[in-house]
C-alpha cells in the first residue's frame, strides 16, 4: 500500500517498517511505523499494522491498546 497523500519519507518509513516485521525485529519496527505516524496520524491501515507490532511482537498489550 502507497500512502496517497504521503511523503517519500512516510512511505520509505512505511516500507522499512513492514520489512523489520517480516524480519523479526519488532523494536525497529515499532520505531519505523512511529515514524511514519508522525506524518501520517491518522492513516488506520498504518495504526493497525503498528498496534500489530506492537501487541504481536513486542507483547505491549499497553501501549498497543493506546494506538
């Protein structure tokens, strides 16, 4: 998925993001999808892969319940 309305920065971020997870690094990932949110806060496809992250991989059912 391209961010319509996103910068090449969001969606270098957005990739980056989606690569740490299918790698196993979730820390990265987490940072990564942050990143992204940061410009685009209120992209739900971003938000739920982000909660996914963070529930799934990181087990900060916390901080996943806030996004």
């Amino acid at each position: 998925m391209l961010l319509i309305t996103g910068s090449a920065i969001g969606q270098k971020s957005l990739s980056q993001a989606r690569k740490y997870t299918r790698n196993g690094f979730y820390v990265e990932a987490a940072e990564a999808y942050r990143k992204t949110l940061e410009e685009h806060p209120d992209d739900e496809k971003v938000l739920t892969e982000y909660a996914d992250v963070l529930f799934y991989g990181l087990q900060d059912y916390a901080k996943a319940h806030e996004v």
